[in-house]
C-alpha cells in the first residue's frame, strides 16, 4: 500500500491546529468521506460525531460539521462520549459513518479523528485510503445543492444511552453493593459516564479526574498516570481502582494495595474466568506482539492459544473477527470484548474484572497476578529522517545473534514506530541480565546506523 499523508495507525492524529491536524484538514475529512459514504440519492445520510475533553474539539468538530452537511450528509453531535461509546452508538443509530475526535491517552495539545463503518467497526485500511484518495482532490463537484444540505443536531441522552449499554454488560446475578471503587477518569471523555455507571452498579465510587477544563486532560491522571489512582485507592482504603484515558477505550487497575494490572493481567483474569464458565470463544486470546511472554505461558498451561498481531487494537480485532474470538487486547490495556463492544472499552473490561471479584469473592490483590511476567525491557531509539536502520547488516545481524543466544526461552522483537521517527527494541526472557545486554547491544547498533 502507498505511504498515506494523513492516516496513521489509529486515523488521524497530531499537533493540533498544525498539520494534519487542523481545520482544513477536518473539512476535507468530512467533504471526501461524506462523498464516498453517501452511496444512494434517494436517501437521507447520517454521520455520528462523538469527542473527548480538548479544547481543540470545538475547532475540529465545526469543520467535520461544515464538510459532512456540504456534501447532503445529516449529522448528530453527542459531545463528551467515550470512543466505544461512538462505535456503540453508530451502529445503534443505523448511521452510514461515526467519528470520534480524540487523541486517546496523549496530552491536551494534540487531536485525532477516528471513523467508524456503519457496523460500528474502525474503517479498513482500504476505506482509509479511498477518502485520502479524495481529500487531495477538487471535491467542488461533489457540494449538494442548497436545499439538500444536511441538518445538525445535538444528541442529548447519547451519555445515558451508552451508561445503559454498559450496565447490561455486568452479570444481572451480581450487584457491586459493599464495594469501594476509585474511578480515574483522566479528565476525559468518561467523566461523565463511568461514575454513574459504578453508582448505578451499586458502587461507593471515588471520582477522580472528573473536572475537565479543555487543558487537563491525561495530566498526571489517567491510565497512562496510575499513581494518582494507587495513591487514592490506599487513602481511602478502597477495594479496587480504576483507571481510564482520555477517550475511555483502555484502562488500568490496581488492587487494594495499590498494585498496578497491566493489559496482559487484565486478559488472563478474564480469560481464565470465561474459560472455566466455557464462555471464551475461539480457543484463547488474541493479543499483540508486545503481550508478555508469561501470558502465553499462563494461556498454554490451560490448554488455551495466544494469537499475536501486529501492535494496534485495529489489527487484535480484525484477527479476533476471522478467528472467531471474544477476548482480545494490548498489554497497554486496550481490552476488547467482542461480545459488548466492536472496540476496546475500558469501562466494561473493568466491570468484567468486577464481575470475577464479586463472585469468586476474593480480593483483587488474589487476582491481579495470574501469572509471573518474564522480564521484558522496551528501548526506543531515535534517529534521523530518511534513515533506514532496519536495513542495516549491523543491526540485523545483532538481532540474529540476540535470537540465538535466547534460544526458545524468550523472544526479540524490533520495529520501527508507525507516528515517530523511532526504533523500538524490545527483549524478554526468563534471564533478565541478558535481556539487558542484548537490548543495549542492539540498541547500540541501531543508534550507530540511524545518526
């Protein structure tokens, strides 16, 4: 596939009101999409259009406006609504397109815009392309006339309807009555929603990053900061903590103690208990490169399969869809559930961990440490624009040798970053001095060919 101008990994995303992230660009996004999406002229179309917490949403979301209802496209306007939540909520709506404008975990000073297909799924590589295919073009030709411009409306029970959706995830058996829970809402687009649903589930609940100002977004909150939530969580002696990032479809959890659960964890408590309730669908689990190593392992041992893709919760539930598994996710705690959710929702992988507490009654101290990770090191090296370390016969043959020295009894992965000009060098094994060294050899190699 051609080297694209605008989508990266995850839709659009960067600084914003710098390129690709500016108002232009919104509109153009929104004239080439609504033109590709509106397939039939004796229908009215309908786009969904959902965001987080930035100040920089209400420039972005006015021009995604002014370029879907130039081209005859209706739109909805939720506002703050977790990026599930819009997925959710396109598919509920028989909407033609549903956009999120978010920059999930980053800072307040960067944006994004996510699409999603009618069925509530991210849009391929393939649709992706189609629409940049025609944002560079003269989309004059496609205006509708001045009578079949689209009509904008504002959504206002879009918080209430996904808060419903979420509790009918949870088991109608179990009740969260006697629990305490910190719940960090980063600030984000869940600030709303995630304490109701708690409350509502029977929770005493903790708020936590629940004062958005357009600026604070992710700011040392959040899944990405989970030392406010542990901090929280021993001050007021809650049972369980609960950490989500700015749009809301990955999370973070601690026990009682203030123990951090990674993603891999999260899946195991989860697989585990759909395992043994013969719920887990497909054989096992569908995780990516980076997942730990002691996952596999703890999966193998219970006769289940990790499957590996390449990193991006796009590429866990794709595989997850032709595979036929219900269980998918990063280490990083994107956790999607394919029974509730065509994405990754924070807020539900957190009720499914709920739900394995409240009916095995044990403490989630008990259960955030299904299996003993291998010691797994990350380095990231920069280099310079235009070079191809990866290529190098220096950096290939340490990677070679690292492999050989492990032999079996760990991995080495080396990839290049899909948004930075950087080399991520990952290593793990059951010998952590040696995942040391042979992260540093290689490292050092990449950083000799990349300057």
């Amino acid at each position: 596939m051609a080297k694209r101008s605008y989508f990266g990994t995850d839709g659009i995303r960067g600084l914003a009101n710098s390129h690709p992230m500016t108002a232009e660009v919104a509109l153009r996004v929104g004239l080439a999409a609504g033109k590709l999406f509106r397939t039939e002229a004796d229908r009215r179309h309908l786009v969904v259009i959902g965001k987080d917490t930035r100040l920089s949403g209400y420039m972005i979301e006015p021009a995604l406006v002014a370029g879907f209802t130039s081209m005859g496209m209706d739109v909805r306007l939720f506002g703050p609504l977790p990026t599930p939540g819009v997925a959710m909520m396109t598919r509920s709506m028989r909407a033609d397109l549903g956009v999120m404008i978010s920059a999930s975990h980053n800072a307040f000073h960067d944006n994004g815009i996510k699409l999603f297909g009618p069925d509530g799924y991210k849009l391929s590589d393939r649709r992706e392309a189609e629409i940049e295919a025609h944002m560079d073009e003269g989309l004059q030709d496609g205006l509708v006339g001045s009578r079949e411009l689209g009509r904008v409306l504002r959504v206002d029970d879009a918080q209430a309807r996904y808060v419903e959706i979420v509790k009918a995830t949870f088991p109608k058996s179990l009740s969260l009555n006697g629990l305490r829970v910190v719940i960090d809402c980063a600030n984000g687009a869940a600030y709303k929603v995630a304490p109701s649903v708690l409350y509502e589930l029977g929770a005493e609940v903790i708020e936590l990053g629940v004062s958005p100002n357009g600026f604070n977004i992710n700011d040392q909150c959040g899944s990405t900061h989970p030392s406010a939530m542990a901090a929280a969580v021993k001050e007021y002696r809650a049972d369980i903590g609960i950490a989500l990032d700015g749009d809301a479809d990955r999370v973070a959890i601690c026990d009682e103690g203030g123990l951090i659960v990674d993603g891999d964890q999260i899946m195991a408590v989860i697989a585990g208990a759909w395992a043994a309730d013969q719920r887990l669908s497909g054989g096992g689990v569908v995780a990516t490169v980076m997942s730990n190593l002691g996952l596999e392992r703890f999966m193998s041992a219970r006769g289940l399969t990790l499957e590996r893709t390449g990193v991006g919760d796009r590429y866990v539930m794709e595989r997850m869809r032709s595979g036929g598994f219900n269980l998918g996710g990063e280490q990083s705690g994107h956790v999607i559930l394919s029974d509730f959710s065509t994405t990754g929702d924070g807020l539900i992988a957190a009720l499914q961990v709920l739900a394995v507490m409240v009916q095995s009654g044990k403490p989630m101290s008990a259960l955030a440490r299904q299996f003993e990770p291998v010691p797994q090191l990350l380095e990231n090296v920069r280099f310079n624009r235009g070079a191809e370390p990866l290529k190098n016969a220096v950096v290939q043959s340490a990677i070679a040798d690292a492999e050989q020295q492990l032999h079996g009894s760990g991995r080495v992965l080396v990839r290049a970053s899909g948004t930075e000009p950087l080399i991520r060098v990952m290593a793990e094994g059951d010998d952590e001095a040696l995942v040391t060294r042979l992260v540093r050899e290689i490292a050092g190699a990449v950083r000799a060919a990349g300057g």
